[in-house]
C-alpha cells in the first residue's frame, strides 16, 4: 500500500488561479490540475492508494470554511482515497474553540505553514494551539524549512522546531519535508531522535543532494516516525517513491515509510 500524507488540492472555483500564481512563484510545474477530482484522477492512475489533502487557513476569516470543507470531503470519501486535513489561523480569537470543533468533525490533523500565516514555529502566540493539540491529541503539520514564498526567512528551522519538541512532549509534530527543507545538516543536529517529531519526505526526490545526511537522520530517528510525503502537484508522488524505494534500508523500514507509519499516526484503517 502507498500513502502519499503530503498533498495540497484547491476548490474548483480557485484552483486554477491557485497553481498559476504558485507556478510562477516555485518555478514548477505541477504534476495535476490541482482540483479535487483532477488529484483523485491522478493517483488512481499512478498507483497512490490514499493521500492526505492538506489545508492551510492563510488569513484568519478563512478557518471555518476550509474546516467545514474539509469535513464535507471527509464524509464524502470515508477515508477511501483522500482525508482531508484541516487548519487554523493565530490570529482568530476563535481557534482554540475551532480545534474542539475540528476534533468533533473527526478531522484526523491540522495543517500550520509558518511561512503562509507569517509566524515562526517558536512564537509564543502559537503556544495556545499546541497545548490544546495536546490535549487533544490532534497531531499538527508544518511547513519546515526553506520555501521559495519566503526564500529569505526561515520561520521553522530544525533548531526552533526541537525547542517546541521539548515544550510540548506530547504534542506530535510532523515536520514536513524531512524536518527542514534543504537544512538536513541542522535537521540531523537538532531534530533525529526526537520521539514526539515526525517527518515526510516531501520534495526530498526534487531538492536532496546529499544521501548520506538523509540516512544518518534515519539511523538515528525512531523508524515509526518517517511517512511518505510528495507535496503534489509540485512534486510526482511516483519519484516520492523512487527516492524512498532507492534508499540503502532495509524493505520493512521501506513498507513503513509508504504506507504502516501513516496508517499507525492517523488511524486511518
């Protein structure tokens, strides 16, 4: 089975708009159209037996409407194919309310981008949604790392991120693109090991030059804690696969990056 637990969709009624800006912004071109039935299509088609649809609330009068869409898709496809995740925004007096709301429409995660909503992971007006996630036991994922929408600030390095992991122990952080995009070194440093942080490989095919970083960063984190990532449309789930595929592990730490470490996280079957 293969999980792809890294992907973005868009209402139909944007979606076009969307991926054109985001094209010009990244420079990529996207392997889908990036609406619902366009992404369902094209994983059908390569193999992807389910995915994450991750959200992210950009501005604060966004939440409730990306969460209800996100219940709606949910009802829709039962956990067959697509789970769609949902999202707040710090700065709406209401989000500590929206996360006990998200939790009742049994939204199984939320999605935070540093960089989109303009916060650093360490900021301490963000310290109300991971305690209530904690409590919730609502795992969170973020942008970490570079993004070329924010190529000069970082607003999720690998040191920052440790210090909430050591914050908030029971809050489960998953940390998109292997913890850091393109700073696996300090990712390695600060990050490996820790037991309440967890990684996709998203855009690892299509940005990692250095191998021998990804596999120390492996050797040295707990095995449950790696999932399958793509960051589809911006990159092809079935390199995602490939890279994964091609790595010196052995085939069970492989089977649970593609699919059991997802189904394990999320209760998804």
């Amino acid at each position: 089975m293969i999980i792809d637990t890294h992907v973005h969709t868009f209402p139909d009624a944007i979606a076009s708009k969307a991926i054109t800006k985001l094209q010009r912004i990244s420079g990529i071109t996207p392997c889908t159209d990036g609406t619902v039935d366009g992404t369902l299509s094209f994983m059908n088609e390569i193999g992807v037996d389910k995915f994450i649809n991750l959200n992210i609330a950009t501005s604060p009068t966004q939440q409730t409407t990306i969460n209800n869409v996100a219940a709606e898709l949910n009802k829709k496809y039962q956990d067959n194919y697509m789970i769609s995740f949902g999202s707040v925004h710090q700065s709406n007096p209401d989000k500590i309310a929206e996360l006990d709301r998200i939790k009742e429409l049994n939204i199984r995660g939320i999605k935070l981008h540093p960089d989109y909503q303009n916060f650093f992971i360490d900021d301490v007006e963000l310290f109300s949604i991971y305690d209530k996630c904690s409590q919730l036991d609502l795992p969170i994922v973020f942008h970490s790392g570079w993004d070329c929408y924010s190529p000069d600030v970082i607003h999720a390095p690998p040191e920052k991120s440790a210090n909430i992991a050591k914050a908030f122990p029971k809050l489960k952080i998953v940390l998109a693109h292997f913890g850091g995009l393109k700073q696996w070194d300090d990712v390695l440093k600060y990050l490996a090991g820790f037991e309440n942080v967890y990684m996709d490989t998203a855009m690892l095919a299509s940005c990692c030059d250095n191998i021998d970083t990804i596999i120390k960063i492996l050797n040295k984190h707990p095995a449950e804690n790696v999932m399958l990532g793509s960051d589809c449309p911006w990159e092809n789930p079935l390199e995602s696969v490939k890279f994964v595929m091609k790595l010196p592990i052995s085939d069970d730490l492989k089977e649970k990056i593609l699919s059991k470490n997802a189904i394990q996280l999320y209760k998804l079957i």
